[in-house]
C-alpha cells in the first residue's frame, strides 16, 4: 500500500492535533475558573440585592416552575447574564442544566449557555468539547467582562492559552 504521509507529515499532523488539544485544554481550565468565580458574582449580587445570604442553599428544586425563591433567583441571574436572551427561541438551555446543582457544581451554571444539545451529561469542563467551552464563554455575558479585565493584567490564563498554541503553532511550521 502506498504510503501516503511521510513520517515528517505525520509528525506534523500530531502536533496540530496537540496543539488544538493543549487549547482546549487550557480553555476549560479558563472556563472552569471563570464560572465558579461567576457563581460567587451571582449570589452576591442576590445578596446585596435581595439579602439572600450566600451560605444558603438548596439541592431541591428540580422543575422550573415550581422554585424556591432562591433558586428561581439564580435562574434570573443566568438568564440575565445571556447575550442572547432577547432573541426569540434563543436564551440559556435550560434543558442541559440541572438545577438541583446549582448552589454546588459552577458547571451546571456554564451549561445553560451551551448549545442546546449534547451536554446534559457533561459533569465538567474537562468532560465538554471545544464548541460546549467556546459557546459557554462567549454567550455568558459576565464571562467577557471577566475575560477583560484579566487581559489587563501582563500575564494572565488567555495570554498563556496563546503563548501555548503559537509556540506549538511555529514549532509546526518550523519543521
Ligand atoms: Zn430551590
């Protein structure tokens, strides 16, 4: 059979597949950090707000509209923080998340702003693919002032996702 990748192309194919996986990679960890601090805005906000303290919580409520006033809170919380909300049909996927969750696993949170499909059983950042990541990141619009205000800083989890990919990126190239 003839042989279609040399060695030196197969080399180089694995290490854009490396590359892509080092960014995601390096994006959930981002993502994951991002929506426990997101979490944290969301219940001082409810604090400040409507002095729910943030030591309660609730693993009960499981239908929508039957929550507690606590939970039906955050719900406003992740619907308000939607960059799509306005749009007809569009806003959080409500059908990912488990609301039972909410006060303890941040991830549940990131969910709602996936597409609509496909993530219901992803438990964690490392479990979700690049386009659940990117969706989550992009749609929540609390994500982008934080991804902001961390690009201020000289040294920070999005320039270090770039150094990685450009440094492997060239290394490719390179060969
Ligand atoms: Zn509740």
């Amino acid at each position: 059979m003839e042989e279609r990748l040399t060695k030196k192309e197969a080399q180089n194919w694995l290490k854009c597949m490396f590359a892509t996986y080092t960014t995601r990679d390096a994006i959930a960890q981002l993502a994951d950090i991002g929506f426990k601090a997101f979490y944290t805005h969301i219940r001082s906000v409810m604090h400040a707000k409507y002095g729910i303290l943030e030591t309660t919580t609730c693993s009960s409520c499981s239908t929508p509209s039957k929550q507690c006033r606590l939970c039906s809170e955050i719900g406003n919380q992740i619907w308000d923080n939607h960059r799509f909300k306005k749009a007809k049909l569009k806003g959080p996927s409500w059908n990912n998340t488990d609301t039972t969750q909410w006060c303890t696993e941040s991830w549940e949170l990131a969910k709602c702003y996936m597409p609509s499909t496909g993530y219901r059983d992803k438990p964690n950042a490392n479990s979700t693919d690049f386009n659940g990541i990117i969706g989550a990141i992009y749609n929540c619009i609390w994500m982008q002032c934080y991804f902001t205000d961390d690009l201020s800083k000289d040294s920070n989890i999005c320039t270090k996702v770039f150094e990685n990919f450009f440094s492997i990126y060239i290394s490719v190239i390179d060969v």
